[in-house]
C-alpha cells in the first residue's frame, strides 16, 4: 500500500523538475538566439517507440542479445537527446571562446595609447582555430539531421521564396 503514494509522488517530484529544467532552458534561451534555434528543432522531434536502429559491428550484436544487454527504446532516445545537448553545449562553448577572442584581438589591436609603439597587430592565429572548432562543433550538431529532413526543409524554403 504504501509504494503507490511514494510512486506518485515520485512522479509528481519528475515532473516538477522536468518543469524547473525547462524553465531555465527558456531562460538561457532568451539570452542566446543559438540555444533557442538548436532547442526549437530537437522539441519538435518525434521519435519512433516501436523499433530502433543498433549502431553497431555484427559482434557487438550478437554479444549484446547474447547477454540480453540490448537496450530499450526509452534508453535510446534519452541517450540521443542527451548527445545532441551536449553538442549543442559545445557549440555554446565555442561560439562564446570565438566572440572572447575577437573581442580580445580588437581592443588590443584598437589601444595604441597615442604611440604607434603600443600597437599590437591583430594576431587571427587563434580565431580561426577556435571558429573552425566551432565549425566542426555545428557539423556534428547538424550531422544528426537525416538527408530527407534537409531536402524536405529546403524544398519548402524554395517553394516560400517562389
């Protein structure tokens, strides 16, 4: 008897912490258009309950269903949220460490002090190493995306510019 109040209110403790984390995300959203465009796509996915895809070599399989240790569809698609979170973190990242740096590149370069003497050149060494981290961060991110969902996407694009 006692195991379905506690059940409930473990529920009931779920979903208020779903609530608490989904009100900060539309807090961190309003302070960064990058968050708010990566968030809006992955809440408008729909994943499919009934089956999955097992990325995996044909060992790996049989040792898996050998050992029971397939994972469930839930599982699945937590896991998948979760890498495209932290991908999008690491765009996050990458995208403050890029505006950082340039702003650094520019006052330096900016403040001479009325001397020419004090001028430093603007050094892009580390900027562009830094965007093309940033790069490979937002190719990761989109390489989630199927091919079909972007040829769909952009086929609706042509037909609004049309």
């Amino acid at each position: 008897p006692t195991e379905i109040p506690l059940a409930l209110l473990s529920q009931a403790g779920d979903k208020r912490q779903f609530q608490i984390l989904q009100s900060r995300q539309r807090k961190l959203e309003s302070k960064s258009p990058i968050r708010q465009a990566l968030n809006y796509y992955t809440r408008q996915l729909v994943f499919n309950t009934e089956t999955y895809v097992l990325n995996a070599n044909a060992e790996t399989k049989k040792q898996m269903i050998r050992n029971d240790a397939l994972p469930d569809i839930q599982s699945v698609i937590v896991s998948d949220l979760d890498l495209r979170d932290l991908v999008r973190n690491q765009i996050l990242d990458a995208y403050d460490d890029v505006r950082a740096e340039l702003q650094y590149q520019l006052k330096n370069s900016n403040s001479n002090n009325g001397t020419a003497d004090n001028i430093e050149e603007f050094d892009a060494t580390e900027l562009r190493e830094l965007l093309l981290r940033a790069q490979k961060e937002c190719n990761e991110w989109f390489g989630f995306i199927e091919e079909r969902d972007v040829q769909e996407a952009m086929d609706v694009v042509t037909l609004e510019v049309k």
